[in-house]
C-alpha cells in the first residue's frame, strides 16, 4: 500500500468515525481535536481502528503525538513501507 493509498484510507476513516454528518472537507493538516472537535475518547477509538485496517500497533508515546490526519499517514507510511 503506498504513501496515496493509506491517506485515502485514513481519510475515509476519519469522516466515518468523526465527520458521518458533517459536510467536512479533509485535508493532511486537518486538526483531530480541534478542527474536528474529536475528544480523547475518539482519537483512542480511531487509533484502535486504524491498528485494525493497517494490521500493526501505534505505541502510547506515538498515540499523544498524533494531531493531524499527516501524522496518523506518515506513521502507517514508514510502519508499512519503510522497514
């Protein structure tokens, strides 16, 4: 799965998880929490699910890095691609 691939994929899942009935254009700079008002609680719950559709584990010390979709892609990019 390349770089392309997995943003798509991980863009699909936050407007599934996050924006189901918000007309919400997605954008690698698009802030979980703060653009998409997502609590702590559904940042663990999308992390659970991105852990189940890319088939690897995103440590604690990763999880609180995370803030942008970009950051959710560029760890599945070089966790899939670039070992």
């Amino acid at each position: 799965m390349n770089r392309d691939e997995i943003q798509i994929k991980v863009m699909q899942l936050v407007k599934e998880k996050l924006c189901a009935k918000k007309n919400v254009v997605l954008t690698e700079s698009t802030l979980l929490q703060d653009d998409l008002n997502a609590d702590s609680l559904d940042v663990a719950d999308l992390i659970n699910e991105f852990e189940e559709t890319f088939d690897l584990s995103i440590p604690d010390d990763v999880m609180d890095d995370i803030k942008t979709i970009k950051d959710i892609v560029d760890f599945v990019d070089r966790e899939k691609n670039h070992k």
